[in-house]
C-alpha cells in the first residue's frame, strides 16, 4: 500500500512532467475554456467580459462568409477524403503486386508530403494559372480551344484545392494502406486461393475488413488535416475568387487578426470544435464498448 | 517459404513449346494486360505526382522571355541560375527587397530550438507516463491527445493573450514554445509508445540497483532511444520547416520563417510577376524538407506511420 | 492402409529463388490413402515443398502428378486439395460457417449442397455449436478444427497440413493430433503433413520424409528411420532424449570392431550396408533407451564399467550420464531404479541396435 502510493506521487516524475501539465491543463483546458468564454462576449480587437450570450453565434450564422466557409469545407472534406482514401488505396494495392522499382516509386508517391502546404499552394497555383500552366501549354501545342482554369472560376475552383490535398496527401494513405496490406497473414492469402477466390474478391471481403485499424487511422489522419486546412488555401486561392474557397479555419484567422472581431471569431473556433468534440466522444464511447464485450467475452 | 499473394518473385520464363508438352517446370507465364495495367496505373500516377515540380526546376531556370511564349513543358534553351540568385537574395517583399535568404536563417533559428526543445520534452513525458505514472498523470496525456485533434484557431487567441501578457509574443521565443506546445501531444504519444513497448524488467532491474527517475532515463532510457529520437526530429524538423500559419501568427515581422516570406514574395508582388524568381524561391524553401525526406528514406515512412498511430 | 495407386507424384522437382535453391531434384510418391508426414529443421524446404504441391508456388523444375492428372501449372483450387495452415487462416470478420462455405459460394456450388457438405464437416469434426461465431470468439483449438473444416468441405481427395498444431499448447497439441489420426482413418484420404515435431511425425504417419537442404534423407516408416537411420543427421534429429554419438574407428579383419580410445566394442553383429563403408573413421550411435545395466548387461554381447556422473529423473523414467571412451554417454533406467553420483555401474548394449556412420560423409555404414 505505502509502495503504491510513494509511486504516485514520486516527486521528479511530477517535475519532469511539469511542461505536460501546463500544455496539457493551461492550453488544452483553460485555453479552450477561454476561447469558448470570449465567443459569449463583445470582444473586439481585446478580449472583453461584456457578456452578451448568444449574439456572436447569431452573427456568425447570419454571415453569409461564414455559411459558404462551411459549405466548402463539408464539400472538400467529403471531396478530398473520398479521393484521397479510393485512389490511396488503389495506389497501395497497385504497389503491393511485387512490382519493379517499389521504393522509386514509394519515394515518387510521398514526396509531395515532405513539402509545405504553402509550397504545394504555389505549385498548383501556377499549374492551373490560364496564363502559365496547363492550358497555355496545351494551347501552344495546337489544342487552341482547350479551357482548363479551374482557379479563375468560383465553381470549380474547390477541385482544385481536392486535387491539390490529393497530390500532396494520398502518398501517406497509400503509405498507410500498404503497411496494413503486408500486415496481413500470408496464409489468409494463401487460404484464399486454395479456396479458389479471385483475387479481387479476397481484396473485397477478406482483405479490406481486416485492414480496418489501416483506415481508421488514414481516415482520422485526413480529417485532421481537412478541419486545419489553412495554409493550402491561403496559397492557391488566399480564399478567393471572392469567397469561393473560404474555409472556416481561414474565416476564423481572418475575423482574429485583419477584421479584428474576437468575439465572432472564438464563436466560429467553438464551432469548428464542435465536431471534433462530438467524434472524440462517438469514438470514445465505441471504444468503451468494445474493451467491455472483450472484458465480457473473455 | 515467401509467397506472393498473387505471383512469385521469379523473372518470367520462357515459355515450352505448348504442342503436346506435359506441363513441367514453371507455368509459362504471358505478359499478362493485368501486369501492363499494374505498370500503366503507377506511371500515370508517379506522372502526376511528377509533372508540377518538373514544371516548376524547368521555369526557375528560363528567363522570363522564355517564359512568356507558354511553353511550359519545354527544357530551358538558355539555362540561367539568375531567377535562383534574385529568390535568394534580391526578392522583395512589399518593400523589403532581399530575398529569402532572410527567411531562411529565420527558419533555421526557430526550427532548431523549437526540435530540440519539444523532444527533451516528450521523451520524459513519455518516459515518466510508461514507468512512473502518478495518480493524474494518463488523464493529463488524455487531454494531450485530445489536443492533437484540435483545431489550432480554438487555441490560438489565448495563446496570442497569454504570450502577450508575459511579452513573449511576436518574438524568437514566443514561436519556439509555440511549436514546442503544438508538437507535444504527438511526440508524447510517439515516445509513450516507444517505452511502453521496452520490457519492464529492464526498468524494475535498474530500480532493484538503486536507479532514480533521472539516473534511468539518463542512463537507461536514453541511450536506447535512438531510433525513435530519429523519427521524431524528422517530424518536427519538416514539420517546423513547413509551418506557416504559427509563424504568421507568433514569430512577429522580424523573424517571419521561410514559408511566410515565401508566400509574401509570390502572392503579394505588384507590377510584373516573376514567375522564375517565384519557382526558384519556391524550390528554396522545399529544399530543407526535401532533403531530409530523400536523406532519411525509410525512416521518414516509419515516422508517418508512427505519428499514424493515434489511440 | 494404403491403397493400391499413386495419390500425388512428383517428380524431379526443383525451386530456387534467384541463386538460392530451396528444393533439389526432389521425386515422390504418395500412395492413395497414405498418411506422409514432412519432416525437418525450420528452413529444410518442407513447407516450400507442401506449397509447391498446393500449387501456392511455381516450380522451377518438374512436375506435380495429383490422382494421375500433371497439375504443374494448375491453380490451386483446381488441383483437389485443401490445406489447413498453421496461422489457421481463418477470414476473421466471417462466421464459421460464412468461413466453411465462402470457397464453394464463390465457385457457384448450389446452395443445399453447401448446407449438406458444411453439416456433414460439422458433425466430423464436432463444431455444431460454433457454426455461428466468429473466429475471433473461438479457442486455438476449435479455430484449428473450423481450418480443418475448411479443408473438409472442399471434398478434395488431398490433404495438405502445413505445421497445423505448432501455435497450440501442448496438452491441445496431443488432443487433436490424435483427432488428426482418427480423421485421417474415418476419411481414408491422402494426407501430407508438415512438422518439425518428431512425436507427431512418429505418432501420425505411415511414412515419414525426412528432409534437410532441400533433400529428402530418408523416406521410410517410422520405425524404420528410428531404428535404421540412413545417415546421422537423421538420426540425431529423430529421438528424444537424442542418440549417443561416439567418435572411434571401425576396424575391419578378422574381427570388426569399433574402437575409442581403449574401449573396443564387436561389431560381429552390425549389419552392416551394402551400400557404404566398413572401416575408417566413424560415428557410432546407440540410442539410450537400449543400454542395459547391471544383471542385463552383463547378458549383452557388449558391456563395460563406467561410473554415474549425473542422474536426471523424469518422472516415467530417468536418465543416467556418464561416460564412454572418454566421451559423453547416456542411457535409460526406469525410474525406480536410484543411482547415486560417482556410483560405479556395468553398462551394455548389443551392437546389432547401433548405428554406424562414416565421419565424413554421415552416412550409414
């Protein structure tokens, strides 16, 4: 009993930890804590404690930059998740058919994820320039009415920043998807074509589910990074044409710092909390439940 | 005693004379329109992971006269490393006009402190968590990861208040304990993993002869994280490196890191733009990361898969 | 047991990965019925050798005959075997029942035939009750029985085991490997069974292959390769506590014996082969539960003093060391008997149960 409890509490392991617990209490709690307060307040350029309920949130709902920010990112984050996940997967299985050259082409895969968001903005900013990129080039080439400049128009220009998420991204997925790929038993490879099932179909209903740790963690991986979309935007469209291709992570940064509107803003971060909040929970509580049918299985 | 889902390792052979040959030795193999597809798929793919950054070394390296006739695909016809010299050194900036070269030692200067400073960080809590968790302690970690999946505008105004307050923010330290913070919950994790999985005895013998907190983790723990030190530097390194959005936030003006002189130089330029002089910076400020990725190879898809595994 | 004609053949068989070769011109023949066992060291070729008939890998040379029919270049759905792995194999997120019928529902079997194949392998091997679990519900081994099963419902006329019992305990090990045994005499098909366990190799076949580099050493029954092994590696890996090996000289003349330092033991009563040597350097090996002691070696056509060195009971009996020409010897006494350390003995045995091998070669002699 004594031993126990000199473990709890043993002195340098709380010392050692000390940058932990302000991180973890000081940002992770209070920090929030404050955020969520301010978005109930009048907060201009400073935080006040002018306390006017609900009245940010209303604004915020009201505010027609703010309801294309979430359009968008529901629409991207569908977008861009989808994509990433079907063509990182096909990419994962092409790759683990003992083909030639594995790691040259691994290496050609992922690189684009070494680079910065910011970088791959530019990059694809100018290839879809009218001017500069695709078209002129497939224009000179004597295809004089192709028209490709998805950037320019209000429409399109959320594929764009889809396919640029997809070139930088899905080389991790694809990374990913293939450790999950060779994690798997080769004797379920080979029970399976004992059992005469074609390839595709082991790939269907064997494979596949048990790779579901494998997605689950890509998955989780490119919501995170969907919800912190920022840097990409603020490159390639820097949220335009007009408000095209605002996203609620730019809308925020943009009410903090240039519209200098604290109070709006925190409301719109408590927003893009939200979710996050309430898949934490939804996974928490799955989790809860399967370590209990284990516990009750065993 | 390798056996491949789909076909074995073997070059193809040469196929027997089908006519009225009983089958003997390997199965003749054709080269089938699958295998073409396999190959078709990855070339079309690696083109289009390719073609933006070839696009982009060729136009860094024509004058801009070239590059006005559109040719986009085409090699340079008259090679030239000055747009390289103008993004390093003569690039403006709304009206600073020297390049990114600034930027770049701004880079170095935040990235460095902020590395080293997060891992000392993470490794003990990840040590402490594994072998000395105090009553409290998984509970802490839980909120660490939990703030992994936050998004960063929830915490960034109280940051900026909370720094200010102390007058840290806008300044060289300011940013580094801003990565430190940001990076925390993921190389606890990562490091809490690592230890987690060292045998426990290890730890219990090193109790048994008298060890303490910082003796184990100095002379035990330590020496046997190397490998996960490697992983973690190159996460943080390329992950510092391409950070833009704290940079813009916390560094303050005077020492705005690459990426956020980078995107000044470009998206912001009046008069003509030089698309030659962008490319090359551009190149510029990918190069660290680069490096690392194409130096570090395997280890840098160990650290993605490692920083993968959350929960 | 074995019936007349030839199950599965193969002939001159050969694999190698790049400049490895795993398997060597390796020939043979399974009659119908048999019940062979594959035995060997880890990295013999005995697995690479079941996946090869399995049709899991190309050969590099040779063929593969399975109920007449050269299989070469068949798959292995269409070869009439089904395989039980060691892993088990089991498609986890299927019930055991989706497990037993997703091979016959993807070959476009009619459904009550299905039904009738999944009941009549459930009845065999006694899974009624598990029909609806998943594997992740079942024990190691009821997981190994639902892999037999798998292989049950194929209605194949070949058997492949690939180390089936290795992942299970040892108390569970013993269970099925007699249910093995019971299947294998119920369904009276050809069964070729992989292991590095030497009781199960002993216990479950009608013939053993014993391999090593890719070779097969010796291809008899049991009995046979425990008593007359064909060449010290064979004879060392088979027998458990393991054979003494004594390092001497065979002398023929007048009369052959065996000599090591002063001792020297008749060989009067060694057949030896025809095939290899009978004089030169050599291994002579004797296995210890055929050393008497006391009265009984005295009735032995060889005895001698030794002294106790250590005693090592094991419960059904107990192993005595000491020494021999100088070398290592042990032997078996039942566990009655109490010897003390340093007791002196009178230890024999008849040389017509040894076995001679050439130093150089390992072969018999």
């Amino acid at each position: 009993m004594q031993k126990s409890w000199r473990h709890r509490f043993h002195l340098p392991a709380v010392i050692g930890t000390i940058p932990m617990i302000l991180v973890a209490l000081g940002v992770f709690v209070i920090g929030i804590g404050f955020s969520v307060l301010w978005s109930f307040t009048s907060s201009k350029l400073f935080p006040t404690y002018d306390f006017v309920g609900l009245a940010q949130y209303r604004r915020l709902w009201a505010d027609n930059r703010w309801l294309v920010s979430v359009n968008n990112i529901w629409f991207f984050g569908l977008m861009s998740i989808t994509c990433n996940m079907v063509f990182g997967y096909l990419l994962a299985v092409f790759m683990d058919q003992r083909i030639r050259q594995e790691d040259l082409f691994r290496s050609i895969f992922l690189y684009p994820f070494a680079m910065s968001l910011i970088v791959t903005g530019l990059v694809w900013q100018w290839a879809l320039d009218p001017n500069l990129g695709l078209q002129e080039a497939l224009r000179n080439w004597g295809w004089s009415s192709f028209s490709f400049a998805p950037l320019v128009s209000a429409e399109t220009a959320l594929y764009a920043l889809v396919v640029a998420g997809i070139w930088q991204g899905s080389g991790v997925t694809m990374a990913i998807l293939l450790a999950g790929l060779r994690g798997i038993d080769e004797d379920i490879w080979k029970a399976a074509r004992v059992d005469g099932i074609p390839t595709w179909r082991t790939h269907v209903s064997i494979v596949a589910p048990m790779m579901k740790g494998a997605f689950a963690t890509a998955f989780v991986l490119q919501c995170v990074g969907v919800v912190r979309v920022y840097d990409l935007v603020i490159a390639m469209t820097g949220g335009g044409p007009g408000i095209a291709t605002s996203m609620p992570a730019v809308y925020v940064i943009q009410l903090i710092t240039v519209r200098q509107n604290v109070g709006q803003g925190m409301a719109g971060a408590t927003m893009m909390l939200l979710p996050v909040l309430i898949v934490l929970a939804f996974s928490g509580i799955l989790l809860w439940r399967r370590n209990r049918l284990r516990e009750a299985g065993a | 005693m390798t056996v491949g889902p789909i076909t074995a390792i073997q070059p193809p052979r040469e196929a027997p004379d089908q006519a009225g040959v009983a089958p003997f030795g390997p199965k003749p193999r054709r080269i089938s329109a699958g295998r073409i597809g396999i190959y078709a798929f990855l070339v079309v793919a690696a083109l289009f992971f390719l073609i933006p950054v070839y696009i982009m070394i060729v136009t860094s390296l024509k004058g801009m006269p070239e590059i006005r006739l559109g040719h986009l695909f085409n090699p340079p016809g008259e090679p030239t490393f000055q747009p390289w010299a103008d993004a390093w050194l003569h690039a403006c900036t709304g009206r600073d006009c020297n390049g990114l070269s600034p930027g770049f030692y701004n880079s170095v200067k935040i990235t460095l402190p902020s590395v080293i400073i997060s891992i000392i960080c993470a490794s003990i809590n990840g040590y402490a968590l594994t072998f000395w968790p105090y009553k409290g302690a998984n509970l802490l970690f839980g909120l660490l990861v939990f703030g992994a999946f936050v998004p960063y505008q929830v915490v960034i105004y109280p940051l900026i208040i909370g720094l200010s307050s102390v007058g840290l923010f806008a300044s060289l330290p300011g940013i580094i304990i801003v990565h430190t913070i940001f990076g925390m919950p993921i190389l606890t994790l990562l490091f809490r993993n690592f230890y987690a999985a060292i045998p426990v005895e290890l730890f219990k013998a090193a109790r048994v002869d008298g060890a303490g907190f910082w003796r184990i983790f100095f002379y035990i723990m330590l020496p046997m994280s190397v490998p996960i030190t490697v992983v973690a530097v190159i996460l943080q390194v390329t992950g510092i490196w391409n950070d833009f959005l704290f940079g813009i936030v916390f560094a303050g003006r005077s020492n705005w890191p690459m990426t956020v002189q980078l995107n000044n130089i470009v998206n912001t330029t009046t008069g003509v733009r030089e698309y030659n002089v962008n490319m090359a910076a551009t190149i510029l400020t990918a190069a660290v990361p680069l490096l690392i990725y194409f130096i570090s190879g395997r280890w840098f898809v160990r650290g993605i898969a490692a920083g993968a595994v959350k929960g | 047991m074995a019936q007349n004609g030839t199950s599965v053949s193969i002939q001159d068989l050969s694999l190698s990965f790049g400049v490895v070769t795993v398997l060597e011109t390796l020939n043979l023949d399974v009659a119908e019925g048999e019940f062979i066992v594959l035995l060997g060291p880890s990295g013999c070729g005995k697995s690479t050798l079941l996946n090869c008939i399995a049709g899991l890998l190309d050969v590099s040379e040779g063929s593969i005959f399975i109920k007449g029919k050269n299989v070469t270049w068949e798959e292995p759905k269409d070869r009439g075997i089904g395989m039980v792995f060691q892993s088990y194999a089991l498609y986890p997120q299927m019930t055991v029942e989706k497990n037993l019928s997703f091979g016959l529902r993807v070959a476009g079997t009619p459904k009550d035939e299905i039904a009738k194949r999944i009941a009549r392998a459930a009845e065999i091997l006694q899974i009624e009750p598990l029909l609806q679990r998943k594997p992740a519900a079942l024990s190691g081994g009821q997981r190994q029985r639902v892999a037999i099963g798998r292989a049950l419902v194929r209605d194949v006329d070949v058997f492949l085991f690939d180390e089936p019992l290795s992942n299970l305990d040892a108390k569970l090990r013993a269970e099925l490997r007699v249910e093995i045994k019971l299947l294998h005499r119920k369904l009276q098909n050809t069964m070729i069974y992989v292991t590095h366990d030497q009781i199960e190799a002993m216990t479950l076949a009608d013939r053993i292959a014993v391999m090593k580099g890719g070779v097969i050493q010796q291809l008899d029954a049991p009995q046979t390769i425990y008593n007359r092994p064909v060449n010290r590696f064979v004879a060392g890996f088979l027998g458990s506590p393991a054979m003494n090996f004594i390092d001497g000289q065979a002398e023929t003349g007048a009369t052959a014996a065996f000599k090591t330092g002063n001792v020297s033991i008749p060989l009067a009563r060694y057949a030896f082969d025809a095939a290899g040597n009978s004089s030169g350097p050599c291994v002579f090996g004797i296995r210890p539960e055929h050393v008497a002691l006391g009265e009984a070696a005295n009735a032995m056509p060889f005895a001698i003093d030794a002294a106790v060195e250590i005693v090592e009971p094991m419960g059904s009996d107990t192993l005595v060391w000491t020494k021999l020409g100088g070398q290592n010897f042990s032997f078996r006494v039942e566990a009655e008997k109490t010897l003390r350390n340093g007791e002196p003995i009178r230890i024999g045995f008849d040389p017509a149960r040894a076995s001679l091998f050439d130093s150089q070669s390992g072969n018999r002699m």
